[in-house]
C-alpha cells in the first residue's frame, strides 16, 4: 500500500514521526507560558490584558528558553530529516547502522529537550546536542562518500 | 519522466511548492521593511544611511512582524514537508485522505500569514496556526501507527 | 545496493550534504564565540563563569551574527532540500538542468556564509542570498507547473 517498500524507509518513518512530534509540541508550550507570565509580542494579543499592561515583553525566562530549545531543535531536527531520508534511500550502509543512526538521534534529542526546559546542570544538554550532531554529521559523510557525484 | 510515479507524491509537490514559495517570499518582505523602516541588523548594511544613524535596530515593528511570522512558518511548514512526504509515501491512507490533508494545511497557512502580516484580530491568527498544528500531529499518528518500526 | 537508483538523486544527495554540513557547522561555532564572549543565554550555561559575570548577555556582536547566518540558512537551505528532493523526483526537467541548479545554490550559499561571518561589504552577502532565493523560486515554480495537481 506504501508507494515505497522499504524497511529502512519504514524505520525512518517511525523515528522522525516521534522526534518531530516533539517539536512542534513545543508551540503550543511557549504560548503556555505567554500566558501563564502575560508575555506576548503582538498587540493583537492582549486583548484579554489590562490597559496599562498592554506592552509586547520578550524576556520572559521561561518563554524565550522554549524558544530557544525550539529553535536548537530546527536547527538539529530538520538537518536529521533531509540526511537520514537520504541515509535510508541512497547510501550503502546496512539497515542495523542506520537504525542505530536514528536510535541514538532520538534518544539524544529527547534528552537535550528535558534538560533544556528543564534547565537541568550542564553538561546534561550540551551532551544530547553533540550526540545529535555526531549523528547528523556522520549521515552527512556517508552519503557524501557513497554518491559523490558533482 | 519522473523519477518515482505517484499521484500522492504529485499533489505534495503541488501543495508544497506553493507552500514554501509563500515561505520563501517573506524573506525580501523583510527585506523591503528593513529599508522602509531603516532598521538594519548589520553593520555593512549601513553604508547608506548618514552616519548618525548607524546603529543597528532590533525593535522595527514591522521587520520584528514579518520575522516571527517567517519563524512561526519554518516551525510548522517544515515539518509538514518532512510528514507529507512520508504521509504520501508510506502511509494506509487513501489518497483522498491525504490530499484533504494537504488542502486544510495549506489554506490554514496562507491564511495564518495574512492574519499575522495584517495583524489581524485574534483569535483568526491562531486559527490559522492550530488548523496546521491539527494537520501535522494527525499526520505524524498515522505514520507512526502504520510503520511503528522500532 | 540503494532503495532509489536515480542519477538525479545521487547528484542531490551530494549537493545538499555539502550545504547541510556547512549549517550544521555553524552551531558549533556560536558555541565557540559564546565562550570567547562570556556570552551565555542560560543560567546553567555560566557556572564556569565569576559571580558577579553571571548574567545573559544577548548582543554579543559576533555570536547574534553567526546566528543570523543559522537563521537565514535555515530559511533557505530547507526549502532548497524540500523543492531539491521533489525537483530530482517528480520535475520534467533534464538531468544537466537540475544539477546546475543544485551547483549554483551550493556555491552561492557557501559564499553566503563568508561574507555573513567575515562581514564583507554588501552586495558580495546580497548577491549570495539572492542567487539562492532565484534557484529556489525556479524549481518551485517547475515543479508546481510540472504537477499542477490541486
């Protein structure tokens, strides 16, 4: 029924579905925290505000640290979606290796994003990051090496 | 002629292109009010303005507009790339079912930017916003639940 | 060996390797004008750091400029994977036709990057970003008449 059979596909499905799914709950936690601290940008959304209160706030500490674990998770997640497609579609590694890719992708990234909300002692969240950047990296060369094609 | 035959595949890359044009537009609209607003980030930018006012400006209403609505497409719009496509590629769902999909995303998108641009009043923003949330999570279940290769 | 033989996808995953890489890099490199800066934006990011220097500091010149040129490769080189993927796949375009466009988004994006971080005198950062946004709008627009499936 899939327009593509392939397990490796299929393994990429399933792990870039959960790590994705992480990050765009991440919306719907800053505007959690926009309200529990009154922080909005747009005028437009204080309606609900007092007059006097009225004025766009962007240094809420809760607010602009989801923002920044979300935007680490742009900058991290989608360079995992393009090269672990391309990881799964068009390089000779074996099917253990890229699952284990992504095993190790996921698993770091759901950890960089407790320890970032979480705000937990460093070197908690720099450890999911390098781990998710290895990752990234190490797809990058494989394909890289496997085509080569200029 | 093309690489992989799929009427799924085809209506993605219809609604996606126009989709990411939309995105992709916002950047010269920053652009334009930069130079409306005089309101440059960088330096080398500068060499227009009289020098008294060179000094880089964070807080141009609209510039700051246009990039939180370029921010809040890349936060949504790119994982609806990276879901649709496995969603058309490997998923049970009829093609009816997916392109619905895609047609709700992408007129919940447009319309979201009009809303944001135009600072329309709430809640029309954010109807625009949950509408394409709703679309992406949907799509990330049903990958999930049809690969669930782990 | 791979899931999809397509020279068209070989070229693709070479090309979008190089420029994925050359992002990825970049975050790294914040890390490192961070440090040379003292410049954290996280309390638990500063504990190396004397008493009275803890505090978040966010106009490091050096570091919001590298994460400019982050944010605007990520505004251009996602689409430039999203638009790439779906012009190797599914595009009537010839083989030579689409490697060029891969060829010259790549170097126009490298050259983006040093004039962005070496701040060199505009247009050489205009020119970079422009000759990208031309490729991306180009293929959008091939693939949308190519398809044209609403």
């Amino acid at each position: 029924m899939a327009v593509i059979e392939s397990e490796e596909l299929s393994y990429f499905a399933t792990y870039v579905s959960i790590v994705i799914l992480k990050m765009v709950v991440l919306s719907p936690l800053t505007g959690y925290f926009r309200h529990q601290g009154n922080a909005f940008s747009n005028p437009e959304d204080m309606v609900s505000l007092k007059e006097k209160d009225r004025k766009p706030i962007f240094n809420d500490p809760m607010v602009e640290r989801v923002r920044r674990c979300h935007l680490n998770d742009l900058e991290n997640i989608v360079p995992f979606f393009a090269l672990g497609l391309l990881y799964a579609l068009t390089s000779g590694a074996s099917t253990t290796t890229i699952v284990w890719h992504y095993r190790f992708f996921v698993v770091a990234r759901l950890f960089h994003t407790i320890a970032y909300i979480g705000a937990l002692p460093q070197p908690s969240r720099g450890l999911g990051f390098l781990v998710g950047l290895v990752v990234n990296v190490s797809m990058a060369v494989q394909i890289l090496m496997y085509n080569a094609n200029f």
